[in-house]
C-alpha cells in the first residue's frame, strides 16, 4: 500500500474540481431526454392542463413548437421552461412524470418495431 500525502489547499482544489464534475454529471442526467419531442395530447393529460389553454399559450408566442402534419409536438425543454417561468402552473414533478411516460412509450415503439 502506497500513501500520498499532499498540502490541505490542493485537496480543497481537488474537491472542489470533482464537485464540479460531479455536479456537471448529474445536472447532464437530469436534462437528459429534454431534446426529444411530445405531441400535445401528453403535455396536456400529464400537466393536466386543457387543450385550450396549450393554445393559448401558443397563440401569445410563449411557447416553439412545431406543426407536423396537423400534430403539434413541443419539446421537452419548452415544457420545463413554461413551468419553471411560472406560465404553466403545476407541480415539477408531472414534468418528471411527463418524461416518464414519455421513455416509456418510446421503449414500447422499440419492442413493436423489433417484431
């Protein structure tokens, strides 16, 4: 067994770069699925927010998103932002559960495709 032995202001440097690091890590794991894309009907059944009120959100140009063949799809981030800025009153975790259900239904398009 080896010791290393080292002044007390670089162990506090050292520290403070792996909290750092540490801290980078779990906030890139958080953010994590925040580029994917969710059609309205989940952002409001899972924000429990009406259709109407998503619209209107939309029409006061709160909010990108994007019309594809008549669906519109909202990233996830744009979500995270409205609730964060206080536009979209609820809970963060329906957020969290709006992720979920949302890995969830992407896994399943995986499993349908493999057979």
């Amino acid at each position: 067994m080896e010791i290393i032995t080292f002044d007390s202001e670089v162990y506090r440097e050292l520290k403070k770069s792996l909290d750092t690091i540490s801290n980078y890590v779990l906030n890139k794991e958080d953010k994590q699925g925040e580029e994917d894309w969710v059609d309205e009907y989940d952002v409001c059944t899972y924000l429990k927010i009406s259709r109407r009120t998503l619209q209107r959100i939309r029409y006061e140009n709160l909010l990108t998103y994007s019309l594809v063949r008549g669906k519109v799809l909202i990233q996830m981030k744009e979500v995270r932002r409205l609730i964060e800025t206080g536009t979209i009153k609820c809970d963060i975790n329906r957020f969290a559960d709006l992720c979920k259900g949302h890995k969830a239904y992407l896994e399943q398009r995986k499993r349908n495709k493999k057979k």
